[in-house]
C-alpha cells in the first residue's frame, strides 16, 4: 500500500474516530467527554473535506465541513457550560452523578 | 512527506488528549490537534477552512475550555469507566479495523472532475437552508448558554458552591 | 408587496412569541399588551393579504436541491384561512387579558398561542407538502401545550397528551402522503398534483387520498378520533375558542377542500368523506343532547359542524364547506368567548348549577343567543344560509340516505342550542350568586364577533369569487351574494331543512312533555354520554401508547458509556454487514 495523501488523511480520520470512541466508553468526566467529542468532530470535518476532494466537488465538501465547524463549536459551547451547571448543582462532574436526575 | 508527519502529530495529539489526567493538560493536547488538523486541511487545498479551523477550534474553543476547567475545578479524572478496559479496546479496535477495510482501498483514485462554483458561490448560493439552520443554531447555542448561566442565582447552594465565581 | 405581508403574517406572531419568552414573567400587563399588538398586528397583515388572494402569487424560497424549494402560494384558500387564523386568533388573545387576569406563566401561555397563529398562517399558505407536514406538527404541538396549560392538573395533562398522541396518529398519514408525493414525482409541491393527479398511479394516489382523510379526521376530530376535542376542554377558555374556532380543527377540513380535485376521482374516496362526516356530525350531536357540562356540549356541537364541513367536501360543495367553516369559526368563537366569559363569572362549567343568568349578564346573554341561532341555522344568521349551500350540495347526485341524516342532524343541532342557551341564560336563579358582566377586554373580543355572525353570509358573492379565480383546479360554480339569497330562498330543500330545525326547536322548547320519549331512549343517551364506546378505544390507544413508551424506558439506564457502547455495536453490525456482503 503506496502512503498517497488521500490514505494519509483516511487513517487520520480512522484514528481520529477510534481515539474518541475509546474515550467515549471509558471516560466519564463530563469536560473530557467534550474533548473525546471535538476529536471525532475534527475526524468529521476532514472526512467531510477528503469526500469533496475525491468526487470532485471540492468547494461543497469544505462548505460542508464550515457547517461541521460551526456546530462543532456550538456544540463545545453549550457542553461546556453544561458541565459547568453541572458540577454548581450536582457538585460533580462525574457521569454517573447525572442518574441521578433520572427519575 | 509533511503529511505524514502531521498525520503522526495529529494521532500523537488526540491520544495524549484522551489519556492525559489533568484536564488542562487534556485541553492543551486538544489545542495541537486542533492546529495540527488545520494545517492538514491547508495542505489538502482547503486554506479557507484550515483558518478558520485554526482561530475556532484551536482558539476560542481552547479558551473555552481552559475557562469552564477554571470554573469546575481540577478535579481527579482517574474515575473508572463503567465498561471494562479490555471490552472498550476490543470495541474500538474491531471498530477501527473495519473501517480500515471498508475505506481504504480503493480511495486511491483520480477524482472525476465535475464543474463546480467558487466556494462563496456554493456556501451562499446553494446551501441556503443549511445557513438559515446554522444561524438558528448559533442563536439556540447562545440562547443555551445565557440560560445555563443565568440559573447562577436560583441553583441550590448547598452543593459546594464556588468561591469568587459570581 | 404581497410577499411582505405574507411573511408579516407568518413572521410577526413567531417573533412575537419569541419576543414574549425571551421578556418572561416580569410585568403581567406588559406580557398583555405585547402578545395584543403581535396578534393585532398579524391579523392586519392578514387582511392585507385578502386582496391579493385573487392573484394567486407563488413565492419560492430556494433551498438547495434536496428538498425543492419551499413555496408559499397566496390563493383564495391560503388568505381566507389565514385571516380567519389570525383575526378570531387576534380576538382570542384580547379576550385572554380579562381571562387571563392573575394567572402565572403568562409568558408561556401568550408565546404559545402566536406560535400556533403563525404555524396555521403557514400551513394554510404553503404549497410544499413537506412544509406543511411541519406546519402540521407546530400546531399539533402547541394544542397539546395549551390544552395542559395548567399542567399541575391531571385532567388537563391527560387531555392534552390525548389530543398530542390522536393527532400524531393522523400525522403519520399526511406524512405518508407526503413522502409517496415526493416518491413518484420528485418534487414536494402538490400543485403538479391538483392540476394532474395521473402523475401519481391510481394505487399510489388512493394511499396518498385516504393518508390525507386520516390525517384529517384526527385533526378536525372526526369519527373514529373524534373524543380527543371534549377532553381538550380542559384548556383555558380562549384556548377552546383558538382551537375550535381559529386554528386546529380548520387544519382537516382545509386539507380535505385543498386535495379535492385530485381525490374526487379515487374510487370511494368522496364516499368515505361523507360517511366520515355525516358519522360525526350525527354522532356528536347526540352526545351534545345529554352532555351537562357547557364547553363540552360546545365541543360536541363543533365535531357536528365539523362534520357538516367535511360531509360538504365529500359531496363536491367546496364553497359550501369553506362559507360554513367561515360561518362556524365567527359563531363558535363568539360562543366559546360567551361561555368563557359565564364560566369566568360563575366559577362553574355546569349548565345545571347556572340557570337565569341573563338577567346578570345581558351583554353575554345576547351574544350567546346569536351565535346560538346562528350555530341552529335559523335564517339571516351566517350558520343558516351556509348550512343550507350544503345541504344543497347534499342533494345534487349524491346517496339520499346521507342527506335524509344530515337533515336530522340540522333538527338535533336546533333542539341541543335550545337546551344549552335555557338552561344556562333562563329558568330559575340559584341563591346567593355574585355576578358581574364581561370586562372590558371580553367586550372586545365578543361584540365584532356578533356582529359578525349576523353579516359574514353577506360577503359570499365576492368569497365565491376569490375561490373560484384562485382555484382554477377546484372548477367552482360560484354566483353573486343576491344568486345565492335566491337560490336558497327558492329551493324546496330549504323549507325541509328549516321545518326539521322548527321542529328540534320546538321539541327543546317543550322537552319537558317529552320526558316519555327521552325515558323511551334513555339507552341511547347512556350511550352517548359513554362516547358511542369511541372514547374506550381511544383511551386504548393512548393508554398503549404510553405503557410501550414507559416500557422502552429500560434501554435508557442514563449511562453514557452503555449509550455509547450500544450505538457502537450497531454500528459494528452495519459495518461488519457491509464489508461481508455489500462491496
């Protein structure tokens, strides 16, 4: 297997998405979550770009992965001030504490 | 050659964030791969992009963060995770290798060259819809926050409450 | 400018509702006044829009290529629903500032209410079947959200959450039709449809037609769904006359008038209209005969109308049904007002503890008994002359049976009107009552809408017209305001109809002396007041729906780890699946 750019950036995506889906099962700190989430979202947004590259619609692929950016942003916002609520009320930042909002 | 060797530091940033025990290390770690995936994107042709990956993701979510952590405290992140080590490698891996196998091969190929707009013209011409979502979203992030925030007065005290936050 | 006031008119009651939540609770009269000025202000761009019905304008929002461009068509239809929605909307919410007085949560109540103006605003407007679905939905929502305003109340939760799952129910049908529309044409807009159903195959297009008639059963409450509308009594008054008068329930009967020229054709299509509406109209107006409870006895009498308007579209009088659901919306939200207003006062919605209200109360006694004669189809009122259009429509080449019921149900509306207005404005007082008149606000609200109900049949010459130009597809027969006083005059079905109305008249009047005959049928009244047994079976289905809902609550432990393991293994499977067979 010849390392062309577009192998490169598909192991890139691949190890992306493996790291944060490793992280997401054993992690259970709400801001880590955060972090385990903006590195799949970042694996997202160069997938997002490398499509665009290989069918030949470059432009919409990276308009695309501008969207990703924006929610991925969005996203981190709201889980960060989230957790923040979180560990003002529950006094935690540990996963399992929020069962406890289960009824 | 530079591929490579930001793809290295991309991985090398991403499992350092994961495995990291203070989460203002763990936020550092997210910063490189933030900057690290901007200058792959730069290097794939996207330069618009790389940018504003660069000044968003590496910059303000950065800031972002290092903010809430102040907020929340440091705290001991050795917490065990409710599925077994060994169960949560098996997964990741097996989830890992098959998509190895579905994607690799095969994505080495010449790109069919479709005739398509200017960048501007595809954002703003012809994803309308999506722009009109991001807005709202962007408008329902801020609207969450300032809820989130605001509930300060009213939240329960009586739960360790932070000193020299208001 | 037309496109102005079309997204005025869908615009302002959104951002008002907005605006409302954002500003929250702080200042009771401030929350009043705003949520007055949007609907106002909504209801003006509406009737703005009225003169450019005729011009049937299309306005499309391009949106990238999936979905089609989302269309906005301004036809006689669009704009005459939607200055229905948002002016009775706009006198809903000026009688809520009395109503309302002193409640908590205004905010949420007032947001609401312009969210649901806007949503109908945008259903009736739309020619993208999948933006109305999602117009569909908002209003489905907001009903369920205001008819468990005050949700520290069991009853009202559970009314609410009835008419939530019902109307669902019948959403999956429009969404049904929706999604076979885009499957076979590739476009969302159904006008390709109305002018040619054959783009659709015969199979595909009587799913798509009976889709719609479930759809609209469940929202315009008729037979099978039609017990969720009673429960939903349980919401504030103003809520009741929204509802009924305004905007949900208008929702089926326009789906029916607006896919009429591309079902007309389905085989048993217009007959499963007819049995649906005359089914529901009978039906309801037997309950409304033994109900004591004054808004469910209103409930009942909407269905009954609802079902005079549905039985319309399916006898080919479209102009019959939408000039009756004119007529219905201007003479029930008066009544739903007045009855607001006597609830407000007495603290009761039992018509057996009021009685000899009409001296305390002259103001809403009068009102009350217009629209009451305009619902019982007595001449010069609106409720007669549109009544009569459809019943016309009745006789003209459709099954005689129907008609021959429909005529009795025009009698029982007569004698249940009667009933209601005696026992709530006349006979004896009870003891030690204080009473008082509507307040200002309610006065409002109550006097353009009486006014209303003894003059809207004025305006069907140019009704008809609007319909007729715009609606090219719907191949209307319309005649001037002085052609259809005469046809009516002259038409022997008249004087059928308004005799079996003198007799249910009477017959209210002197129902004492019937006590024999009412003993005689004393099983059919247990019956009714069980619902006809319809009200067990929706009960099932809510009921079903909940427990499935409770049981699935076993695979949400609330554990992010598991919740990501679970989702992992699928995706594992899709995976494994692809790279064993799909390359």
């Amino acid at each position: 297997m010849t390392l062309s750019v577009p192998n490169i950036v598909i192991l890139i995506v691949i190890g992306l998405l493996g790291t944060g889906i490793y992280a997401l099962l054993t992690v259970r700190n709400l801001i880590k979550v955060v972090v385990a989430l903006q590195i799949m979202v970042k694996a997202a947004m160069l997938a997002l770009v490398l499509a665009g590259r290989l069918q030949g619609q470059e432009n919409l692929g990276q308009s695309l992965a501008l969207t990703v950016i924006v929610a991925d942003t969005i996203v981190a916002v709201v889980g960060l001030a989230l957790a923040v609520q979180v560990r003002r009320v529950v006094g935690s930042l540990d996963l399992n504490a929020l069962t406890t909002l289960r009824r | 050659m530079l591929h490579l060797l930001t793809a290295v530091g991309i991985l090398v940033c991403a499992i350092q964030a994961i495995r990291s025990r203070r989460l203002i290390v763990s936020a550092l770690w997210l910063a490189g791969t933030s900057a690290l995936v901007a200058l792959e994107l730069y290097l794939l042709g996207a330069p618009e992009i790389g940018v504003i990956e660069l000044s968003v993701g590496a910059g303000l979510v950065t800031v972002l963060f290092v903010f809430a952590i102040n907020l929340t405290g440091e705290e001991a992140t050795d917490l065990r995770g409710l599925i077994k080590e060994p169960l949560a490698v098996v997964v990741s891996v097996l989830t890992i290798v098959l998509l190895g196998l579905l994607l690799v091969p095969g994505i080495d190929r010449a790109a069919p060259s479709v005739g398509e707009p200017a960048l501007k013209v595809v954002l703003w011409g012809n994803r309308q819809l999506d722009l009109i979502l991001q807005a709202v979203l962007v408008f329902c992030g801020v609207l969450g926050v300032l809820g989130l925030l605001s509930e300060r007065e009213s939240a329960p005290t009586e739960h360790n409450p932070l000193e020299g936050v208001e | 400018m037309a496109m102005t006031w079309l997204s005025l008119t869908i615009g302002l009651p959104w951002l008002g509702a907005l605006i409302i939540w954002l500003v929250g609770d702080r200042d009771e009269k401030f929350t009043h006044g705003l949520a007055v000025a949007f609907s106002v202000a909504a209801g003006l761009a509406a009737l703005l829009l009225l003169p450019y019905g005729k011009e049937r304008l299309v306005y499309a929002i391009p949106i990238g290529g999936v979905f089609g461009d989302f269309t906005f068509v301004v036809d006689g239809l669009g704009v005459f629903l939607t200055a229905v929605a948002t002016v009775v909307g706009s006198l809903a919410v000026i009688f809520s500032v009395d109503y309302m007085h002193g409640e908590h949560q205004l905010a949420r109540y007032y947001a609401f209410v312009l969210f649901f103006i806007g949503g109908m605003a945008g259903l009736v407007l739309t020619s993208n079947m999948l933006l109305m679905f999602f117009f569909w939905e908002i209003t489905a929502l907001c009903s369920y959200a205001l008819i468990s305003f005050h949700n520290d109340d069991p009853k009202a939760v559970a009314g609410g959450i009835k008419a939530l799952i019902i109307t669902q129910l019948g959403g999956i049908g429009l969404l049904a039709g929706a999604l076979l529309l885009y499957a076979y044409t590739g476009s969302n807009d159904f006008h390709l449809l109305l002018e040619n159903p054959a783009i659709l195959p015969a199979g595909a297009l009587a799913w798509v037609a009976f889709g719609c008639l479930i759809a609209a059963a469940a929202k315009s409450a008729q037979f099978p769904f039609q017990t969720w509308l009673p429960d939903a009594m349980e919401a504030p008054t103003p809520i009741s006359a929204l509802i009924h008068a305004a905007t949900m329930v208008n929702a089926g009967v326009y789906l029916l008038a607006r896919f009429y020229p591309a079902f007309a054709e389905v085989a048993g299509w217009r007959e499963a209209v007819m049995i649906c509406g005359m089914l529901s109209a009978l039906l309801a107006a037997v309950m409304a005969l033994v109900a004591t409870d004054l808004k469910r006895v209103l409930a009942y009498s909407t269905i009954s109308q609802l079902g005079f308007m549905v039985y319309a579209v399916g006898a080919g009088g479209v102009f019959a049904s939408q000039f009756h659901l004119l007529s219905h919306s201007i003479f029930k939200a008066l009544l739903f007002l007045a009855a607001g207003a006597v609830i407000h006062s007495v603290g009761t919605r039992d018509m057996r503890q009021m009685g000899g209200l009409g001296k305390d109360m002259p103001l809403t006694r009068t009102v009350f008994v217009m629209g009451g004669l305009a619902l019982a189809g007595v001449p010069v009122f609106n409720g007669f002359w549109s009544k009569e259009l459809i019943l016309e429509a009745g006789l003209h080449e459709n099954p005689l049976w129907l008609y021959v019921l429909m005529v009795l149900v025009a009698g029982l509306t007569a004698f249940y009107t009667v009933r209601m207005i005696t026992m709530v404005f006349y006979g004896e007082a009870p003891l030690n009552r204080h009473i008082h008149d509507a307040g200002f606000a309610m006065k409002v609200a109550l006097i353009p809408l009486a006014v209303g109900s003894l003059t809207t049949w004025l305006l069907a010459g140019p009704f008809g017209n609007l319909l007729a130009e715009s609606l090219p597809t719907h191949h209307l027969e319309v005649h001037s305001t002085l052609a259809v006083v005469e046809e009516v005059i002259t038409a022997p079905a008249t004087y059928l109809a308004l005799g079996v109305v003198a007799v249910g008249w009477l017959s209210s009047w002197r129902r004492q002396r019937l006590s024999r005959v009412g003993k005689a049928l004393g099983g059919v009244g247990k019956a009714a007041a069980e619902g006809f047994g319809f009200e067990t079976i929706n009960r099932g289905v809510v009921n079903a729906t909940q427990k499935l809902a409770e049981a699935l609550r076993v695979t949400q432990p609330g554990l992010l780890n598991w919740n990501v393991f679970a989702i992992l293994c699928a995706l594992l499977i899709l995976l494994a699946s692809l790279a064993v067979g799909g390359r």
